[in-house]
C-alpha cells in the first residue's frame, strides 16, 4: 500500500472504535496516535443519531471529536436529499433520523400524500407506517434507504435487527428494493467525508470491521482499506488488508511507514 498518499484516516464506529458503550482496547490510543499525524474523520451507518449526538458519545468516552468529524448515514441521507432536491418526506425511522432532515430544511409529510420515503432504523415500524410507505412509493415517489444492514453487534457478543429489517419490510410490501441507498457500501459517506475535505479517494485510508460495508464502500470510492477485528466471512481474498485489534493496526501502519512515526 502507497502509504505516504494518506492525509486522513476514516474509522468506522460500531464494532472498530466501540461496542454498545465501550471503546475496544487500544482505540483511545489508535486514534490519538494517529491524530497527530493525519486528520481523523468517523463514519456509521447509524440512522438514528445525529452526527453531534454521536460526536457526544465518543467525547463521553474519552475521544475527542467535533460533530464535523463525524458521518452518519443519518446526515449522509439529509445532504442527499437536500442536493437532490427531494422533500415532502415520508419517513420511517427514529425521531434523531426526523430532527436531522427537519434540521437540513427538509420538509417532513406524516401520510400517503409524500412524494418519497425514506427508511432508516426503527423500533417502532407497524402496519399502519409500512402501508403509508406502501401508498407513497406505488403513486412513484422514490425508496430511499439511510442502510441496509442486517444486524448490528453490541455487547456480549449479541446481534440485533439492524436497519436492514426495515428496508425489507417495506421492500418485501412494494415488491422492489430501494432505488437509493446511502449508507455503506455505497460510497456516498465516503465521498462527502472526501468533499468536506477536499482529498482525493486515494488520501483516505478507511478502517472498519466489516467486509461488505467498510471494505465494500472502499473499494467503491477508490480508497486503500484495513479489515479490522475478527470476522466472520472470507477476508482471504487478495488486496484485504487485515487486523486483529488496535495494536495490530497501529503496527501494521509502523511496518508501512517505518519505526518511530508515534
Ligand atoms: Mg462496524
């Protein structure tokens, strides 16, 4: 890997920097060593927090972080939306996902006379919400997914329904899947952490846990990648960099740019 390009380092957050609300052992350290010599940004697929409730968390324990600094598909669907042009909103998700588009000027419409849907991660889905969505997106309003993730990990190696669930009640009504999605793989996140900085893909060395999100949205943009953790799947396949834990990642960056970097 053709180290000297890096400016900036992109970790992901759930299963990278933290699980549930611990950091993992050495993240602390990963990113303070790293900060120093690269600007650092954090992205999720989270569409329930805004990116300062978010930056909230990681100061809470113990990482310095400004709700720049941090990219949610939550905000990621907001800015879409915005530079589409899209409102008139029908949303299934939390009440963050709700403040966070009301907050971009978006218009947020409670019934069948939406023009689009957007889904994100929601506790609450019912029938009554599915069949709202249902009526919005057969009159041809647009299936927007904030992610599409299966499960999420969170403490004592439990999974949870993640937004994915959401997506696949609705598509499961609709007959189709989304026509946009804006959380990883997609290389939406990646590109406006690209263009808040203005860096090019090969500048952004992205750090995550999992192969087909992390990995995937990478590769999508055109930026070099570290598999993190033990995961499930094979990370075998040629050009994946791996990673047991943080003090495997921060020795394999001094393997890459040489002893005596920290
Ligand atoms: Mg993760």
């Amino acid at each position: 890997m053709n180290f000297s390009s890096i400016r900036l380092v992109a970790f992901d957050l759930d299963g990278t920097l933290w699980l549930g609300d611990a950091l993992l052992p050495g993240a602390l350290q990963s990113v303070q060593s790293l900060s120093a010599r690269y600007r650092i940004a954090y992205h999720t697929n989270n569409s329930t927090r805004s990116d300062a409730e978010v930056a909230d968390k990681l100061r809470r324990l113990g990482v310095v972080a400004d709700p720049e600094a941090v990219h949610t598909s939550t905000t990621a669907t907001a800015r879409h939306l915005v530079e589409e042009g899209l409102s008139g909103i029908c949303v299934i998700g939390s009440s963050g996902l709700r403040r966070t588009l009301e907050n971009h000027g978006l218009r947020l419409v409670d019934d069948a006379s939406a023009s689009h849907v957007v889904v994100g991660m929601d506790v609450e889905i019912d029938y009554h919400r599915i069949t709202m969505a249902l009526q919005v997106l057969l009159k041809g309003g647009l299936f927007i997914a904030c992610n599409a993730d299966a499960n999420f990990p969170v403490e004592g190696g439990h999974r949870l329904p993640g937004c994915g669930a959401m997506v696949g009640a609705i598509q499961g009504a609709v007959g189709r899947g989304p026509d946009r999605l804006i959380g990883k793989p997609s290389p939406c996140i990646l590109a406006q952490i690209a263009a808040q900085h203005g860096l090019r893909p090969e500048e952004i060395l992205v750090v995550g846990d999992s192969l087909e999100s992390d990995i995937a949205m990478a590769r999508a943009f055109g930026s070099p990648a570290v598999l993190f953790g033990a995961v499930a799947g094979d990370a075998s396949e040629a050009g994946v960099v791996r990673v047991a834990d943080h003090a495997g990642l921060l020795a394999w960056i001094e393997g890459e740019i040489g002893v005596g970097w920290r």
